[in-house]
C-alpha cells in the first residue's frame, strides 16, 4: 500500500542537540510538507518542497532545516536554534496541492 | 491576511444527536477547502475537497457544504467512532500551502 511513513514515533531532544525527523513517501507526489502543531493549535507550515533539490520556507521556519535530495524522501532537523521545539511534527505529500496525505506524526520532546 | 477559524472549539453530542461544525475563511482567493478527521496521536485523514459555492460532498454519515464565506461539516446521527477532531484548511489559489483552522473536537456519549 501507498504511503507516508514517518520515525520515529517518539523522540526526545537533549538541550543543544540537533535531532533529524525522517518522511519517506511511495505515493510517487512531487510535493511534500512539514508541519508544526501545538495543542489546541492549527497545522502551522514549517517548510515544503515541490521538486527535488528543491525548498522554501513557511510560516515558522526559524530553527529548522531541510533536504530534498530523493523524491521519496523529505527529512526536518530541529537544530538548536529551536527553543521551543516541544510538538506534533507531521509530514505531508500531494500532487499539485491537492488532497493531502499526511504521515502518523512524529512526536518531540525535550529531556 | 488568509485566515481560517473554526467554531465551536469542542462539542459533546448524545449517540444520535445531529449538529453541525462551521468553518469561517477569509481568504486572497479560494482554490478548494478541506475537510480532516485526527485522531487522538495520528495524522489528519482526508474527508474532502470543495471547490466552488453551493458545492457539497457525502461520506457515510459526514456531509460537507461551502458558501463564498465558510463551509459546514453537517453530521447526521453520529455515533460514538465519529469522536475526533476535524480540521479545516484553504489551500489559496497562487500559493501551494494549506491554512488550517485550529480544528474542532467532537465527542459523541454512547
């Protein structure tokens, strides 16, 4: 079956520490996302990318970086820099901004 | 700025009791809006799409209208599995993101 799975499930970050959240797609889409939420919060985009080798950022990309270098592939570091890095991260892919599929979440937390 | 808000933030229904969810957008310029089911620890499960005003869409017991301001997700005797919480996003013409409301969370009592 065709998907998006993300790893881990659970993750906890050391302060000072990078920690690097792993998408993987087989949908084939060009498309892929992540997102940011916090409780009683919408999805907040963090950043996407539309082509490989390609990637902008959005709305709270501070703190975080990204890679596109597989089409299947889509992996979000939570660098240092994120002070607040405590959330629900999940990884999106679409074709053409349409119907978007979302992984089962990764979920972070700070020791 | 696009922006979308959902209304009520909860709702606790009895097994049976039909309600409605709203989503209001104010967005530059629609190009569809969204409709997700979350589940407690999982990632949203899409529901729908619609692209046009009066336009509706039907999926079991959920069914899904938009007007030029907000759309509704109608249930129609829902049962205790449809507790989630249910997003809604635009996707905004020219651009290849999604704003999400901050969703509503739906209990259904047996």
């Amino acid at each position: 079956d065709g998907g998006i799975t993300q790893s881990p499930k659970y993750l906890f970050r050391k302060e000072g520490q990078n920690v690097t959240l792993s998408c993987e797609q087989n949908l084939n889409h060009d498309a892929m996302y992540w997102y940011r939420q916090d409780p009683g919060q919408g999805l907040r985009l963090i950043y996407y990318s539309q082509i490989v080798n390609d990637f902008q950022k959005g709305d709270i990309a501070e703190g975080y970086s990204v890679s596109r270098e597989k089409k299947e592939s889509f992996p979000l570091t939570v660098t240092s820099a994120q002070k607040n890095p405590t959330a629900f991260y999940l990884c999106a892919s679409s074709i053409d901004g349409e119907g978007k599929h979302f992984g089962a979440g990764t979920r972070l937390s700070v020791l | 700025e696009d922006q979308v808000t959902q209304s009520p933030e909860a709702l606790r229904l009895q097994e049976g009791e039909s309600s409605s969810l709203n989503c209001s957008y104010t967005v530059s310029g629609l190009r569809g809006l969204f409709w997700y089911r979350q589940d407690p620890g999982k990632g949203p499960e899409f529901l729908f799409t619609l692209y046009s005003a009066g336009e509706e869409k039907e999926k079991e017991r959920l069914k899904a209208t938009l007007t030029k301001k907000e759309s509704f997700l109608h249930i129609t005797a829902p049962k205790p599995e449809d507790s989630a919480t249910y997003l809604c996003a635009s996707l905004i013409q020219g651009a290849q993101k999604l704003v999400f409301g901050q969703g509503t969370r739906l209990t259904i009592n047996p």
